[in-house]
C-alpha cells in the first residue's frame, strides 16, 4: 500500500471497520502513515507511559505493530490486510476488543494514564468525564483539522 499523511487528514475514526473489526481502518491508516514516505503528524501508535488504542488493538489481535505494519505495506488493498489478519483473531479476543473499544470511558482510564492521554488529546480537554474514548478521538481529530 501507499504511505500516507495524516498531517493533511486524520486517521478513520475508531469505529470504522473492516471485515466486521471495529479500528481496523483506523490501524491501516496510522500504519500508512508510518510508511517510508508517510507522515504520522500528531498521531501515536505507541505509548510508554499508557495503553494506547493501538497497543489494544495490537494486543487483543494477537499480533505486533511490526507485523501489522509489514502486512499493511506488502498489501495491495486493504481487504488484503483483513484477509491477512482475519485467521490470526480469536473470536473471544475479537467480541472483547468491540466491548472495550465502544464502551471505555475517559473516567475509566487510571491515573497518572489519563491525565497523559488528556495532554496527548488537547480536543478533548472540557468533554465530560464520561465521554466514550471513541468519542474523544473523533473530537480530537476534528479540533485538530479545523485549525487547518
């Protein structure tokens, strides 16, 4: 695939999916963009100091960014990366992922985790303690392009 810039877009939101895998746009296109030739702006894959949704997604998916990574660039299409990551998911892991992706809330979110990932997401500062993470993404993402 070809790498992208998400310093002109951001990423698909969190709950778009792919072959019935809720983020998985998301993924390709942060992985996109991590390509030689891509351009991450203000995103993160990876986080120390928090679990960050990729990390999830990477963890729940059994799989690693490298590989995910791998798989994104030496595909054609982005159905080549389902059907690549498609016999590598178990289905528990898979009904986990959708649980946690659509139901984690900002005040579910530990400390000293939460106020990092608030820092790392300025959009989302004055949004209810009870706002879906999905949700503070996609706001994050709109504050983030509106300046542009």
């Amino acid at each position: 695939m070809t790498p992208l810039d998400l310093t002109l877009r951001p990423p698909r939101s969190c709950r778009a999916e792919l072959d019935g895998i809720a983020y998985l746009p998301r993924a390709i296109d942060k992985a996109r963009a991590e390509l030689p030739g891509g351009n991450l702006g203000a995103y993160l894959v990876l986080h120390p100091g928090i679990v960050t949704m990729s990390g999830l997604f990477y963890r729940r998916m059994g799989i690693t960014p490298e590989e995910f990574t791998a798989a994104v660039r030496d595909a054609a299409t982005e159905d080549d990366v389902a059907a690549w990551l498609r016999p590598r998911i178990d289905a528990e892991k898979l009904a986990k992922w959708h649980r946690q992706l659509l139901e984690i809330r900002v005040c579910d979110v530990p400390s000293p985790a939460k106020e990092i990932m608030l820092d790392n997401h300025p959009g989302a500062k004055g949004m209810p303690d009870t706002t879906y993470l999905v949700d503070m993404f996609d706001a994050d993402d709109a504050a983030l392009f509106a300046k542009s």
